[in-house]
C-alpha cells in the first residue's frame, strides 16, 4: 500500500509584480488555521491583520477567526474546526491576509507526496518550503521585503516544530 499523507502546494501572491509563490509540504492532517500559521511564515507576514479562507468550488462557504463575543465570523466557519484537504481535493482554496490592503493567495494541490518519497529525498520536517520566487512584502506599504530565502523560512519552520519538545 502507497500512503499519500503529504500535500505540496503552491501559494500564489496575487496581482504583484515581479510574480510571487511558494511551493511548500505539508502534512494533510492541517487545519485552516495551521495553514494560516503557515502562510505567515512563508511571506513575512506579521500575523497582524485578520483573514479568511474560501474554497473556489464553494465561495459561500469562509474560513477564519470567530469571535462571537465581539459580533466578528458571523457566518464564518470557525478555521480550527476543519481541515483543509477535503476543500484542495476539489479545487484551489483563496487565502485573503488583511481586508484593508487584501493580500489575496492562491492555493492549488499540486500534488500529493508519499511519505517514503518524502524519506528518499532526505526531508526531515513538516511544512518544509521546496521553492518559490518574488519577495516578501512590507504589509502597509506594498513595497518589496526581503528576497525569497527558503533556508530561513525552514529555519523558521524547525524553530516552531521544535517548541513541541518544550511543551512536553
């Protein structure tokens, strides 16, 4: 039995120039909001603005932070609660960071990794970025960041991962 548990996907920048995305694995056990978690690193985004989640094949449907005490999601599935893997089976997913500026992405399966093929190419962590090209963006201004640097964004990565030895 071939076990696919691995996503690789690539998140498209909309409408910037130079062109900018990120190809990136991850497991298909995340959540909206891990993805969002993710999706931060992998732009240098500052995680300061709010943000949404919808499928393509159902624009109804929204992803995001539900804040019931403060009348904010209101018809907004709660992004903790769901997986993102049955939404990228049937379609691109459209990622919306900062409603003000809308820094939208696109989210497009790529493929999906079996975990020995994973081995074989001697990864050792989840999410790892695989490529991308275009720079960071400063979020108020819309000017250019940082180059693309895929070393420091896994940096990042296994930073985060290893926070889970701290925790236990």
């Amino acid at each position: 039995m071939i076990e696919s548990s691995i996503m690789q996907l690539r998140v498209t920048l909309s409408d910037v120039k130079p062109g900018t995305w990120r190809r990136v694995l991850v497991p298909t056990s995340i959540r909206y909001d891990q993805l969002h978690a993710i999706i931060q690193v992998l732009f240098g985004w500052t995680n300061s603005h709010l943000h949404s989640f919808s499928p393509a094949k159902d624009p109804t449907t929204e992803y995001g932070i539900v804040m019931p005490d403060l009348d904010m999601g209101e018809g907004m599935r709660n992004e903790t609660e769901f997986f993102v893997y049955p939404d990228l089976e049937k379609g691109d997913v459209t990622y919306i960071y900062d409603f003000g500026a809308s820094w939208t992405h696109q989210i497009e399966l790529e493929k999906m990794v079996t975990m020995k093929s994973f081995i074989k190419a001697k990864q050792h962590q989840l999410p790892v970025v695989l490529a991308g090209r275009g720079p960071e963006r400063i979020e108020e201004t819309g000017s250019r960041g940082r180059s693309f640097n895929g070393e420091t964004i896994n940096a990042l990565f296994a930073e985060f991962a290893g926070s889970w030895d701290e925790a236990f």
